[in-house]
C-alpha cells in the first residue's frame, strides 16, 4: 500500500479543523452571531473573547465559525455544480472527438475562460442580486468548463487503447463505455481538480462577500468581516488579522492536500521530486 505523503495529512489536518468549526457552528458557538454588545466593542484577543470583539461587540471567533460554515457550503454546492454539468460534457466532447459536438463544447468553454472567474461572479450577482445563492450559481458556472477540460483531456488518450477498441468491438455504444471504461479511470484527475477547485471557491466567495455581493448580514461571511475590518486596521488590527487567517489556512490546507492527492494517486510524480 502507498505510503499517504506528509503534505496530504498537513493539508487534511488544516482543513478537518475549518471543517469541524463550521459543524459544530450549527449546534454551539461561543456568543450568538447576531448579538450586539456595544459595551464590550474592540475588545482585544483574550478573555471570554478569545480572538476579541469587532466594531459592534460581536464574537469574532464566533463569527469565524459560521463564517467557515458559509464559506465551505458555497464551495461545495459550486464544486458540485461543476462537477454534474462539466463532467458529462468533458466525456460527451472526448466521446466526439474531432466533430462538431467536441468543437461547440471546446469553444464554449474557452468563451467562458475569456472572463477571469471573479468577474463572472460579480456579472451574476450584480445582475441577479448580491445573496450566497447567486454568489454559488456564479462560482459553479465557472466550474463547468474547467470539469470538461480536464475530464475531456484525460478522456482522450483512453479511448485510443486497446480495452476500449475491444470494448466497441463487444457492442458496447459511446455512453456504457464513457460511464463503464471512461470516467472510472478519470477519477483520480477530477478528485484533485475538484480539491482545487474547492479552494478556488473558499477564495471566490470570499472576494464576493469582500465587495457585498456574496452572503448578506446579518449571516458572517470571511469575506465581509476582513472588509469591515480594514476600516479599523490601525485601531483593531485583529478584526481583520482572523478572518484573513481563515482564509489562507483553509486555502493552504486545501492546496497542500490536492497536491498530496495528485503525488499518492500518481507515484511518477512523487518520484520526479
């Protein structure tokens, strides 16, 4: 059995305490979120406030919590988006290589790749609204061309093989061998694109919350926190410090574990190290 690689356990280990901070938000969190304590505003990092107060006396490790909830759940839903629609299309393109399904699909997608991500996500929600629903639809849109890309390109090289040949020769029609042949042996490529894509999403709905076009208050978003805290950055560096550091470590643990996942399912890689 293949030894894990140190990175994959760090990245998981990085991401399992975002991970469990959104779960046991939903059941227990320090101070309610939406509670405001003017009293006990700015507080500094310690105490019964363990990473302090913001603006409006409000827990902030408590809106950390949350806020990994929101953030977390917009990358999921996004990732899965990508993944049911770009997918089918990354192997009904490879299916048809050459023709003109492959061509219309290809050129679709670069289309959509002519707008940097961010932008598509402000298009969506500045026309449709600024809700973590349509900050989720504008991320997944984006999803789906980088899903059939990277489906349709490993896809390729498979369907030139001898198993596949025979398989064709047996009766088999283009959709058995694409769900049967195909994407079992593709999987491996979209689980680490999907981890990536994952981080991308955190990092995506952040930007939007960051600008008000993501998740509305009174719901915490990293996003709107690091905003709101720039404002007091001199005065209370520490509004805008945690939430930032939310974000780079799930970022981080995310990455460092989809590049263990890409060294432990392709050893060549981990050998060319």
């Amino acid at each position: 059995m293949k030894r894990l690689p140190g990175q994959l356990w760090f990245g998981a280990a990085l991401s399992a305490v975002f991970l469990a901070a959104a779960l046991i938000s939903f059941i227990w969190t320090p101070f309610p979120v939406d509670e405001l304590a003017i009293a006990s505003k700015l507080l500094r990092p310690g105490g019964v406030h363990v990473l302090g107060t913001d603006h409006f006396g409000r827990d902030i490790l408590s809106m950390i919590m949350v806020g990994a909830r929101v953030s977390i759940a917009v990358a999921i839903v996004a990732v899965g988006i990508g993944i049911l629609l770009g997918v089918p299309l990354g192997l009904w393109a490879a299916a048809n290589r050459g023709g003109w399904t492959d061509e219309i699909i290809m050129r679709g997608n670069d289309l959509i790749f002519a707008f940097p991500s961010l932008v598509i996500a402000i298009l969506v929600t500045a026309v449709f609204g600024p809700s973590a629903f349509n900050a989720i639809v504008a991320i997944g849109i984006f999803n789906i061309p980088v899903f059939a890309r990277v489906t349709r390109g490993g896809a390729l090289s498979l369907w030139t093989l001898d198993y596949i040949l025979a398989a064709r020769v047996a009766g088999k029609g283009q959709v058995r061998i694409s769900i049967e042949h195909i994407l079992p042996n593709v999987a491996n490529l979209l689980i680490v694109q999907g981890t990536i894509q994952f981080s991308l999403g955190i990092l995506a709905e952040a930007g939007l919350s960051y600008v008000g076009l993501g998740a509305q208050p009174p719901v915490p978003s990293w996003g709107r926190m690091l905003a709101e805290g720039q404002t007091m950055i001199s005065l209370a560096p520490h509004i805008a410090i945690f939430p930032g550091l939310a974000i780079v470590l799930t970022v981080l643990g995310l990455n460092l574990m989809g590049d263990g996942l890409r060294d432990w399912l392709d050893p060549r890689l981990r050998r060319l190290r």
